[in-house]
C-alpha cells in the first residue's frame, strides 16, 4: 500500500533470488573434483549459517504492523462506519505505543487531547509554583481565548486586568484566605479526562477487555471533568453562603457517581448507546444551568458578572457543539472515506472540549479575582 511496504516487500524478496543462485552453482560444482565438492559444501555450510542468522536477525526485529479497512475490523472494533480506512486492530502494545508517531485514523484524536493535557499541566504547575510571570501568563492567555472578542466588556475587563493587580491578587489570595483547592480539583479532572481519553484512543486497538476497560476509564474521565468543573463556580460564587455550596456540590456529585456507576456497564460502552451517553453527559452540564441563574440573581450587581458570563457562555457553547458533533458524526457521514485521517467529528469534538475547558479557567480566573479583591463582605460591591 505505502512505499515503506513496498520496501520491505523488496527486501524479503532479495534472499529467495541469491538461494536460486547457489543452487544452481552447487549444482555445476558437482562435475568438478572431490576437493571443489567439499570446498564447495563447506561454503554452502557458511552460507546457511549466515542465512539462517539473518533469518534470526529479521525475526527479532519488530514487525511492522499494516493498517486495514473498516470491513476487516473485528466486532469490536466497528463504532463508525463512516470512517473507511486506517484503522489499527489486535496490535500489541509497543506497537499502539509508538503508533503515536504513525498516521492512522486514531493519530489527531490522541494528539488534540494530548497537547491539552500538557497545557493544562503547565497551567497547574505555573499556578502551584506561583512563578512571578504567572500573572502576565494568565492576563496573556485571557487575552488570547477567543471569546474574549465576543463584547467589549469582557475586553475592557481584561485590558484592565493588568499583571500588577493580578500580583496583587496572587499575592492576595493568601492574606485574604480565598481557598484555591477547588480551583485544583478543576485542573485535575480536566488533567484525568484530557489524560485517560489519549491513552484510550492510543491503546483500545489492542484487545477488546482493553478496549472495553479503556472506553470506561475515557467515559468516568469525561464525567470527572464535568463534576470537577462545577467545583471552583459554585465554591467562589457562593462563598458566602456553605448552605447553598453544599446543596449544589453534594448535588453534581452525586449525579457524577451515579453516571460514573452507569457507564460502568459494558453494554453502555457500545456505539448503540452513543446518544444516551452524550445525553447524560449533557444533562450533567445543563444541571449548571440552576446554579447559574441562581448565582446571576444574587450577584448580579458583582462588577465581574459580564466577564464571567461570557466565557461561561463560551464554555457552553464549546461543549454543546462539541457534543452536537459527537452524537451526528458531522462531518464524516456526508463523505463517508474523506475524513479518515483528518477532520472527523470526534477531533473536532475534542478541540471543542479543550477549547470549553480553557475557557472555563478563564472565568475562574475572574471569579478568583473578584472573591480576592472584594472578599464575602463586598458582595455586591460596584
Ligand atoms: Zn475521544
């Protein structure tokens, strides 16, 4: 199929055609005297002890393993047909290791979530270490998240965020008492989901229990990121009232164990329950919905409010469309066989959830802000 198969196919012809010619000069050699006999059979032996060598040698090289069509696929391996080619199956795990440096149809979905990861590794080390340019790092990046041209609100407020007051507002946090753990818990999850959805996409081509076992590690890591997305809002929004952070934290977790426990089931894991699993996973994100309003009506006079909600209404988007994607298998069912390497709907599903979750850190961001400079008594303060 490739040059490089064809290569190898070259190469593993080489050897039958030097046999044809010993052969046939053994075979005139048997005319001559008994010593060119046996001279000649001690060569013969040399010649086969070196054959067999490189016989020895070829094997312990690792095979090259082809890539095939959606019809060889085994059962288990079959979730949309209307990716056509280049896919891997039964591949040992070296193999799917290294895989990640070959282009097959799972390469940029492994990459998208893989470059995510890092990021979000590097925001969590940045903040952990408070390195002194973290402050010009964060305003850059909220500078940089595309929504941040969506109104000119969210502009001027960022424009105004300088990186003294975010100086001040790190140095703050700890003379003012703000928690950051629930800001930790949020990277965390984004790290296990952004994390557990590489190595899944990386490895479910190896054996269908591996398969089955990584596709409900992605899906708990999905729910994880989702749970763990609610921490930071709910916390800094109501952090003047626990009754209200437990009632809605108490609330999401719960509904994350329960769909975790779900998702569990093997059966669920298959493509027929696509739907119900973008569903569930999109009515754990609506469920914000009521905390949402809940916060807008008892802050609305916080000068951060337009900030924060149009990068949480970003986040939104980022997710809805991402998950609209997922469930139509857009753009690949239109031409079926064109977006097999590159441009089907579960990478662009995934841009879309790295895209939602940075722009979820941007509006923790603010709310940090906002709680590190205003405390609980200036709730409202304009
Ligand atoms: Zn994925």
């Amino acid at each position: 199929m490739s040059p490089m198969e064809g290569g190898a196919l070259a190469k593993k012809r080489k050897p039958t055609t030097t046999m044809d010619h010993q052969t046939s000069s053994s075979s005139a050699s048997v005319d001559n005297n008994y010593f060119n006999v046996s001279h000649n059979h001690v060569t013969d032996n040399k010649k086969n002890k070196k054959k067999k060598k490189k016989k020895k040698r070829n094997k312990a090289k690792p095979k090259r393993y082809s890539l095939m069509s959606y019809w060889e696929l085994p059962e288990y391996m079959k979730d949309n047909e209307f990716i056509l080619n280049y896919y891997r199956a039964n591949w040992p795990l070296p193999q799917a290791l290294f895989s990640v440096f070959r282009w097959h149809n799972e390469t940029l979905n492994v990459w998208t979530h893989l470059i995510g990861f890092v990021l979000f590794l590097g925001l969590t080390m940045v903040n952990l270490l408070r390195v002194p340019q973290v402050a010009d790092l964060l305003g850059f990046f909220a500078r940089s998240t595309p929504i941040s041209a969506v109104t000119n609100v969210s502009r001027n407020f960022i424009s105004q965020m300088t990186s003294q007051e975010m100086e001040i507002a790190a140095a703050g946090h700890e003379m003012s008492g703000v928690a950051y753990w629930p800001f930790y818990v949020f990277l965390g999850g984004s790290m296990f989901c952004l994390f557990s959805s590489s190595i899944c996409h990386l490895f479910s081509c190896h054996s269908h229990p591996l398969n089955l076992l990584l596709l409900r590690i992605d899906y708990a890591g999905i729910t994880m990121m989702i749970i763990t997305s609610f921490f930071p809002p709910i916390y800094y929004i109501f952090q003047c009232d626990p009754r209200w952070q437990f009632i809605y934290l108490g609330g999401i977790t719960i509904m994350g164990v329960f769909t975790i426990i779900t998702l569990l089931s093997p059966k669920l894991s298959s493509g027929k329950f696509r739907t119900f699993r973008a569903l569930l996973f999109a009515s754990m994100g609506l469920f914000g919905i009521v905390p949402a309003v809940h916060a807008s009506i008892v802050n609305w006079g916080n000068p951060r409010r337009n900030a924060t909600l149009v990068y949480e209404a970003a986040m939104a988007f980022f997710y809805l469309t991402g998950t609209g994607f997922y469930i139509t298998r857009i753009p690949e069912r239109w031409r079926p066989g064109w977006f097999d390497i590159a441009g089907h709907s579960h990478q662009i599903f995934h841009v879309l959830v790295v895209l939602g979750a940075l722009a979820h850190y941007a509006a923790i961001l603010v709310m940090l802000d906002w709680r590190n400079t205003f405390g609980c008594d200036n709730n409202n303060a304009t």
